[in-house]
C-alpha cells in the first residue's frame, strides 16, 4: 500500500474506500483516506485492521515551479519552514497538504516574491504543530537562523503555526545576539486551500519587512481582516488576541514597527535596532532553564498550587496577577492566603515573578498595601511585559545565572524592548 492507492480498509468501525495520504510524520500508524464523499479520515492501525488495495496509484500533483531569475538588484534571503499551512499546498487530486521545499516552489506560489528579494534557500529543521512547540524547537530554529545569516543572508523568514508563534518570536529576540539584519516570523490563520488564504500576503510583506532598515525579530502577520496591509510586529511585545481572524495578532503597549502593504512601506514606530553593515557574526544563545511556568490567578484559586512547583523543583515562576499585580493576601479563609506560599516558594530559591493578566498596561506594586507586602516578600513585579514573554525570558534568564540576585537584575532590564518605561496611549487595542 502506497500514498496514492485506492483501499479498501475493513475496521472495527465499519467499512471505507478511498485514496491513501500522506499521514502525518510523527503518527505513522494512522492511515489517513480521502473518501469518495470528498472528506478525508483518520484510521488507527492496530492488528484487526484488515486492507485491500483496489486500484492502482493516484500519482500526487506535482507542484509547478518558477525558475526565479536571480536580481543583483534585491537582496538575498533565506527561508526556514517549521510547519503551519502557510508553507504547504493542497493536492486536489487526493486532497493530501504537501510542504512546499524549493524555492522555486514558492515563488510558483507566490510569484511576487520574485520581485521584492531572490529566495536562495529553503531548509526545514523540522515540521511540527505549533502547539507542539518547546523549548529544544525555539533553540533550533535561532540555531539556523544564526546560520543563515551569517552565510550572507540579508534577512530570514521563519514560517511556523499561528497558535503559539508569539512564544517563538519571544523566544528568538533573546536568543539571536549581535542581530544586525531582519527576522521576519510569518504564519496563516486560514489554509492554502481556501478563498481567504492569508499567507501569501504575510510572506510578501515579510519579504518587504527583509530588505528594510529594522534589524529585529518581528512577527509579520494581517494588519486588518481585509486582504490590505500587514503589521510588523516586535517579537517581545505581541500576542495572538483572537482564534481565527486573520488579523489576529497585536501589538500590546506599544505601537508596530510598520504598516506593509504589497508595494509599499510605512515606518510607524521609530523605536528600533537599525541594520548593520559591519561583519559581526550572530550569536545563537540558546541555553535555557525549562523548569519554569506560568500560572494564571484567578478569584478562589488555592494557593496550593504553588506545593506542587516547589515539589517539581521549579526554579521560577510567572504569575499572571488581577489588575495592578495582585493575588489574595488578607483573606478570612486562611486557606485562600497567597503570601504564605509565595514567601515559602521564594525563601526555598524560586524566582516569583507577576506579569500584567490584563496584558495592557503595566504593574504598580506601590499603590495598593497587599501588592506592597507581596513586593517586601520577594515577588518581581515585572512592569508591562507579556505573560508569554516574561516566561521565555524567566527560561532564558535562569540558564544563564545561577545567582537569584543576577536574575532578578536581568529580568528587570530591558534586554530586548520586552519593557516600556512608557507605554504610548494610543497603542491601546490598535
């Protein structure tokens, strides 16, 4: 039985015909079908799954190509897939998604890409679901990113799954040092397969964002529903803010670095690390501490919560705390008290950190008494900085400092523009 063939496959739940796909590459004993009715299926292959093949093999579309002339003109850059629909196609003939992994495969399917940069590479470190994402994922792709741009690549486009693309951007803006030139992280929140497809915008616009004067880590994704303009995006300061719009992403206290439209670029937030012309190579720092976590409070939660970190051995946490950085400290059932817990959690070596659950706006430890008895018992409150974010740092932070006191210096630094020391009005649901 090959991808292609048309089977007859007899299980416990009854009887189907179809056309064999490709199955996904870390489940291989699931068979996936395409049924005549046009819907594809998934069967678990055990022993009583019996198989027959009926007919000969559907060969899978072969995907056309575009030989992209290179242009002296535009510069080089490279590409790095790491799954997502962005960087697929559907085969209509038996309605498997294939990655696509040529250049000239994109450019096919993205043919004003061949205009605004010359695509010299495409590598894949992996293919994974987003949502299967860690930290060994993070600290490969800024391993090839380094790569790549150190090779002579002017910018790098890294296209990943939308569901937590914000925790990779966080990740790489710490991790790549000595960043002289443009990532550019690009997603789609709808598949290649439909009318509203979003991706081939995102990938023009992060062509666009590669040959500009920004040399940060930016998420470029839809800057409105319609098919108009995308936003640039620091990479520290963005969160996915909705399931399926397509343009789900944000900008959270601050303002985007620019608005990309097809042909054209508007610089929109002047607060950025210019590209450099000098030959310093970058770094891939990618030592990270992964016992960390974070816990989001919510009213009547048991501290006890907090038992099961320090029986784990946790060395920090993230407390995404209600409004100005609270949690329960006066309460009348001792039970719901967080002070002890905390202060048994920080005097054992655990860095408590609280982070903003409003996500706009930022803390103030000195306003209200609890926030300040909290704040005297050890707790870093952490200004605006994303949950999501002050996470990956806290990871990042801890692998490189054994010392508490280091730590706490590292967190509270602004290392990467993860803190606004002012946070503009207008950048407020933008």
């Amino acid at each position: 039985m090959k991808v292609g063939d048309r089977v007859q496959v007899q299980s416990k739940d009854g009887v189907h015909e179809g056309i064999v796909l490709p199955s996904p590459e870390n489940q291989k004993n699931l068979l996936m079908l395409k049924l005549v009715s046009g819907y594809n299926i998934g069967i678990k292959l055990d022993k009583s799954v019996k198989i027959k093949v009926l007919g000969a093999r559907t060969k899978l579309e072969k995907f056309p190509t575009v030989q992209q002339k290179e242009n002296k003109s535009l510069p080089n850059i490279s590409l790095i897939a790491t799954g997502g629909t962005i960087g697929s196609r559907v085969d209509y003939k038996t309605g498997a998604v294939q990655t696509l992994m040529k250049p000239e495969e994109f450019i096919a399917n993205v043919p004003e890409l061949a205009g605004i940069v010359n695509l010299k590479k495409i590598s894949r470190p992996f293919a994974v679901w987003s949502e299967n994402m860690s930290h060994v994922e993070w600290q490969k792709i800024a391993v090839e990113v380094a790569k790549e741009l150190n090779a002579g690549a002017e910018g790098v486009i890294v296209t990943h799954g939308t569901d937590t693309l914000h925790y990779t951007a966080a990740a790489l803006s710490f991790m790549l040092k000595n960043l002289g030139k443009p990532v550019a992280l690009v997603g789609g929140q709808r598949s290649s397969d439909r009318g509203s497809f979003d991706g081939a915008l995102n990938l023009i616009c992060a062509a666009n964002y590669c040959k500009s004067e920004i040399a940060e880590v930016s998420l470029i994704m839809h800057g409105e529903d319609a098919d108009t303009y995308c936003l640039a995006m620091r990479g520290t300061k963005v969160r996915k803010l909705h399931t399926s719009r397509r343009d789900a992403f944000r900008p959270v206290n601050e303002l985007p670095f620019a608005k990309i439209w097809k042909d054209k670029f508007e610089l929109v937030n002047a607060n950025y690390k210019r590209r450099t012309s000098n030959e310093e190579r970058v770094t891939a720092d990618v030592k990270f501490e992964p016992r960390v976590a974070l816990v989001k409070f919510f009213p009547g939660q048991s501290p006890e919560i907090i038992d099961y970190y320090l029986s784990k051995k946790y060395r920090g946490l993230v407390i995404e705390a209600s409004g100005l950085g609270h949690v329960p400290v006066d309460t009348k059932d001792k039970k719901l008290g967080w002070l002890p817990k905390i202060k048994k959690a920080i005097d054992s070596g655990i860095l408590v950190c609280f982070a903003p659950q409003t996500l706009y706006g930022g803390l103030n430890q000195f306003v209200y008494a609890p926030a300040r008895q909290l704040h005297d018992a050890g707790v870093l409150y952490l200004g605006d900085m994303l949950p999501e974010t002050a996470l990956v740092k806290l990871g990042w932070v801890l692998a490189h400092s054994k010392k508490l006191v280091v730590a706490k210096q590292l967190m509270l630094a602004n290392l990467v523009g993860e803190l606004n020391p002012r946070i503009p009005e207008e950048a407020f649901l933008y």
